[in-house]
C-alpha cells in the first residue's frame, strides 16, 4: 500500500488519501496523550451527551455538533 503523501491508502475496501490517515492518526495521538494527563476522565463529547441526554438541550446539541465537525473534518 503506498503511504507517500496524496497517494490513497486501502482500508475496508475504500481508498482513503493518506492526509485522511494522518489526521486520524493526529487525531489517536491526542487522545492518547489526553488519556495519559493525571485527572483525565475520558472523552468530553460522550460525557456531555450522556449527561444531558435530552436532544433539544443546548450541551448536548453542541457536543453533537463538534462529533459531526470531527467527523467532517476527518473525511475531508
């Protein structure tokens, strides 16, 4: 598989261009470090909607909105 930046990767059938990989893999390295740090009580996003799990409340509808920005920005 070619890993040379702008070449496409191959994972589950669907080619992926490496600056996806790298953002992915950016995006693990962060949440290893953050699971590293003293006091860390895991991720943000899930915390938030688990306690505000109403859909309408404004916490949850923004922790939504940044997993839809993540998300977006990983495909791109």
């Amino acid at each position: 598989m070619p890993t040379a930046a702008g070449a496409d990767v191959r994972r589950v059938g669907r080619p992926v261009r490496a600056v996806g990989f790298r953002r992915i893999r950016a995006l693990f390295d962060l949440t290893r470090q953050d699971m590293a740090t003293p006091g860390h009580r895991g991720c943000a996003t899930l915390d938030t909607t688990n306690e505000f799990p109403d859909a309408d409340h404004p916490a949850n509808l923004t922790a939504v909105a940044h997993k839809s920005e993540v998300q977006s920005w990983l495909a791109e």
